[in-house]
C-alpha cells in the first residue's frame, strides 16, 4: 500500500483505538509500534505521520483513557457522594483498561482530558471546605489508590491464562497457610482472603468506600 493511502486511511483516532485495544490484549510490553502497525495493517512508517514516537502515543492513550471518565455527577448530591461518583467512574474505567492505567501517574500532565476530571474533582472538595493544596494532594492520592485497586498483583499480567492466574494465588495461599500458627495465626486465618485477587466488584467497592470515608472525615465542612 503507498505511503499516501495509508496516510489517508489512518486517523489518529485510529490509531490510538489500536493501541488501547493492543495494550488490553497484551499489556504495555506488548504495545509496540511494529505491532501496532501489524495490528492495523500499515507499515510501522504510516503511525511516525501521527506519533513521533512511543512516549507520544502513550499520552494519546492516557488522554483517551481521561476521556472516558464521567465527570458530569449529580449536582444535587451531597459532595461526598458526588466525589464517590466521579471517583467510581475513574476505576471503572480504568478497570475495563488496567494496563494503560500503569501509565497515569507519568503521562497525566500532558492529557488534556485530565484536566476535566481534575476540575471537577476539586470543586467538589472545595464544597467540602479543603483548600486548594489538600485538594490537590487528596486528588493525587486518589488517582493512586484507584491505580492500585486496578492493577492489584503485580504477578498478574493481561497475557496469562485463567488457569496460570489461579496458580499463583494458589502457591501464594499455601505459603501463607504453612506458617507458623504460632506467630501468624490471624495471617493464617486470612489467607484465602490475601492470596485471592483484588479485581473483585465487592472489594474495589470496599476500596472506593474506604477511601471516601476517609476523605469525608478530614473535611471541614463534614
């Protein structure tokens, strides 16, 4: 195909599609320019006319990822469940995108639809009575602790297959079962609890709930 048609047939839009759906299918490691471009039937040439290179395409990605958030919350709410709205749109997001979730707290400053998330974030916290710079810290905190609900174990990667995933908590439980009830009864005791996966809608539920109350608690306006 000449260097014009793919051109035209190439959107940026496209493109980044592409990407998110590669990096959801086989993680960041696998999101590559060549497979991009094998993925989307183009010469690894034709992407370099939207993307100079891999740190551009990955901002497009987080952007996209922002983009996806939904910021437009009840207006009528009491601004703690306004903030557990916005905030619960954010995971659930980046639940259905967990590996390009990895690259938000690098890439966030560059995303443009950041900023509405961001906006909408601090509005609601300044009803709540907390100055501009621990709104900001609690936004960022935020951010962290719906990365981390997301990811969960670092062990786990999008590639594996369910019967590999469940081998590890497996060997995990074991390990934990086998300690000395001595020293570590209640480890003991919560093992199949700390050796299961966190990607449960119970336990990011639990997660969003507790980070909330927190926040709720420190407010000056309660």
């Amino acid at each position: 195909m000449a260097a014009d048609e793919e051109r035209a047939r190439l959107s940026r839009e496209t493109v980044v599609d592409g990407a998110l759906a590669l990096a959801d299918e086989e993680g960041l490691e696998g999101l590559t320019i060549r497979r991009l471009a094998q993925r989307l039937g183009v010469t690894p040439m034709a992407l370099y006319w939207h993307f100079k290179n891999k740190d551009e395409l990955h901002v497009a990605l987080v952007d996209r990822v922002w983009s996806l958030v939904d910021t437009k919350v009840d207006p009528e709410a009491p601004w703690y469940d306004r903030l557990h709205a916005l905030m619960a749109s954010a995971v659930s997001v980046l639940r259905a995108h967990p590996s390009a979730a990895r690259l938000l707290m690098a890439a966030w400053i560059d995303a443009p639809h950041c900023y509405d998330s961001m906006e909408a974030g601090l509005a609601i916290l300044a009803e709540g009575g907390f100055k501009p710079e621990t709104a900001a810290a609690i936004c960022k905190y935020g951010l962290r602790t719906g990365i981390t609900l997301v990811i969960g174990d670092a062990q786990v990667k999008p590639t594996m297959t369910g019967e590999e995933v469940a081998e590890i908590r497996r060997h995990k439980r074991i390990m934990l079962e086998t300690m000395s009830p001595e020293r570590y009864g209640h480890v003991i005791a919560a093992a199949p609890a700390l050796s299961a996966g966190q990607d449960s809608d119970a336990e990011i539920a639990l997660g969003i709930d507790i980070f909330i109350a927190g926040v709720r608690a420190l407010a000056p306006n309660g």
